[in-house]
C-alpha cells in the first residue's frame, strides 16, 4: 500500500509527527502528496508552535484566507530577523503618529487628520494617498481606535470624535478640559483618559459622559476587557496611586491596583484574553498580568536591555511580542517562552533619534510610526525552503 493510498485519518496523524523542515521536503515526492501536505490542517500543530502565525492560543485562525504553509515560512524569518525594510512615508514636522491595521487598510494620524491607506493584498504596499480622510479636530490626534462600524478618535483639544466608517456620521463627546491621551471602544461602549486626571466612560449613543472617575494623576492608557464588564486604567506614577488599576464598568468603582516604582507609569497596554493582560512602561519592563490571580500579580516581565522606556505593545495572541523603544526607533520582537529579547532592529539613525509612536503588524509586515515618517518591514522574503 502506497503512502498515498492510506485513509486521510491515518495520513493526518502521521504527518503530525514531522517537523516543517521534513514536511516541506515530503511534498516534493510527488504531486499528490504535494497537493494533500499543503492542507491547512497539516500545518496547523506546528503553526501553533510558531511566531506570528496567526493561530492564537485557544486555537482561533487570524488569517484563514492565507495558507499555513505560506504562514509558517514567513514565521521563520521573524524568529531569525529576515526582513526587507522600507519608508514608505516621511514628513517635514515631527508629529505623534498612531497606528490602526484593519485587514488590508492602515490607518495613521498625523496632525489633526487621520488616513485610510490602501495596502496591496500581494505585496503589503502602502498606497501613499488615503482613500478616506478623518477630520474634525482642533488640534493634534492622540490616539484613535477602529472598529467594524466606526473610527473613535481622541485630541489635544479634548474633544473625542466618533466616525462612521460606512458614512458622513459624526458624533462629538464633549467632557475631558484637557488631552484625550487614551481611549478604547468596544461594542459601543467608549472609556477614555486624560491629562486632566480623569477617565470617564461613554456610549456612542450620548454626547455627554455616562460617568467621570477622578484618577488623581495623568491617565495614559486605557483597555476595556473583552467580557466588556471590566476596564483597566494606566497612569503616570506621579502620585502615590497604582499606576495599574482595574475598574468596573456597570458600577465606575475601583476593584484593584497594583504595584510599581514611583514614576513606572504604563504607557501601552493589551488584552490578550480576559484574564491576561500585556502592559509596557517607563521603567523598561513588559509585564504580563494574571487576573484570575487574587491579589492580581504580575506572573512574567521581560527587559528593554538598553534601558529605554517602552512607548509601545502588540502581541500576536500567541508567542510573540513586538515592542517600540523611546530612543532611535528600536522595534524588539520577544518570545513570551524566553526572557531575553529575540531581534531588534533600529529604524532612526543617530543622530537623529525618534520614539516609536505605535507599531502594528500582521502576518507578514511590520509598521511603525517615528516622529517623521512610517516605517515598514516586510517578512515574507526567501530564507528557507520551503516549496
């Protein structure tokens, strides 16, 4: 009986044995076990296994419209560092860009407006003009976020605009006296954070803040937990306040805090689940948090080693951490199952230094915004073989 011959069950199980190495030379034998080793279902476990490849922990696809096997290959060059870098976009004056990737659309503000930038499905290419333009503030764009329905963005004149994503729609929150600095949105529920040491929760549907919270300090992050009943604040350790506090949403009322430096305020911050959260700070850390823990701890951290502030955090719900420095624009990837740092690689020359801003990142590219322009670096190069 020919290998080929046997069930697809036996087969399946099998090949669940070989590593990708292994795999890719097996569906050189012959054009019908190439066509059967390219199945997604092959690759799956070992996908799991690897950086960025769009199989998150409990086992949910990212990208289910681009193969495994394409996935996996490029997950080999983030271990290894194998890029090809490009500026796809500079300006004179430096800002403080945001970034939001939403499937094949970057979007990044720069001053007061926010773009929609076409990126080519075959290539990753930013398309230099924005097909849609978001405007409305008075002043710079802090931060913004993007949903299905619409783009929630908060400014240096403390107003927070809602934009519709399928229309004209523009709703204006008014409450904050000074910078939004923070927001998130979920479900049509909207928290944000300012400089006037506040956060207050909203709904898309009212003009007016549900409730204001004061936080004695300045508030830089926020996260709404994805059960949507909790909410995390991260402030500047300037008080003697828990930089790190969680907050229910029903009620406004402070559940929890947590312990740091003075001065160890937390910049960025991500839920990768209900009960684990990702937050990045001026003292240089990445720590992971443990909700379900009671009191809640800090159950891992991993150090900038070159002793910069972390302005910035993204995880691929995974293995891997991408994060930006506040100097010379060094992106670091980590794996969550090491503790020193996987690559970095500096994206402003010296003299010439530049926080990274923000970074996002899909399958296959990385972007990061720095003071004067956006910096892309694209993974899918030749590094292995795998055919």
């Amino acid at each position: 009986m020919l290998l080929s011959q046997l069930p697809e069950d036996v087969l399946y199980h099998i090949l669940s044995y070989l590593d990708y190495t292994s795999l890719s030379r097996l569906s050189q034998v012959c054009k019908t076990i190439y066509h059967f080793v390219n199945r997604d279902a092959v690759w799956r476990k070992i996908a799991k296994e690897f950086l960025n490849t769009g199989i998150t922990r409990n086992g949910t696809d990212i990208y289910p419209s681009i193969p495994l096997k394409e996935r996996v290959k490029a997950a080999q060059n983030w271990y290894d560092g194998v890029c090809k870098r490009a500026i796809p976009l500079k300006w004179k004056t430096k800002l403080l860009p945001w970034l939001q990737l939403d499937g094949d659309t970057l979007f990044l503000s720069q001053a007061a407006d926010i773009g929609a930038h076409h990126l080519r499905q075959d290539s990753g290419k930013l398309q230099r003009k924005p097909f849609e333009i978001y405007s409305g503030h008075k002043g710079d764009v802090c931060r913004f976020v993007v949903t299905d329905s619409h783009l929630v963005s908060g400014g240096s004149d403390g107003r927070i605009l809602v934009h519709s994503r399928r229309g004209d729609m523009l709703v204006e929150l008014s409450g904050h006296n000074q910078e939004v600095n923070c927001l998130d949105s979920k479900d049509g529920l909207v928290i944000s954070g300012s400089r006037d040491r506040t956060a207050r929760i909203w709904t898309l549907t009212s003009g007016c803040p549900r409730d204001t919270i004061p936080m004695y300090d300045r508030v830089w992050s926020v996260a709404i937990s994805p059960t949507l009943r909790t909410f995390v604040t991260g402030t500047a350790c300037c008080e003697n306040f828990s930089p790190l506090r969680i907050w229910d949403v029903e009620r406004s009322t402070f559940l929890l805090g947590s312990e740091f430096r003075r001065g160890a305020g937390v910049l960025d911050m991500v839920f990768e689940s209900p009960f684990q959260l990702f937050t990045c700070s001026y003292d240089t850390f990445i720590r992971l948090w443990d909700l379900r823990l009671s009191p809640r701890k800090c159950v891992m951290a991993w150090e900038e080693p070159h002793d910069s502030a972390l302005y910035c955090i993204q995880t691929d719900g995974n293995h891997m951490i991408a994060s930006g420095s506040s100097y010379y624009g060094v992106v670091r990837l980590w794996d969550k199952r090491q503790t020193e740092c996987l690559q970095f690689f500096q994206l402003s020359s010296h003299p010439v230094s530049s926080p990274v801003y923000c970074l996002r990142f899909n399958s296959s590219h990385l972007y990061a915004a720095l003071a004067t322009s956006l910096h892309s670096l694209d993974f899918r190069q030749n590094h292995i073989c795998i055919r």
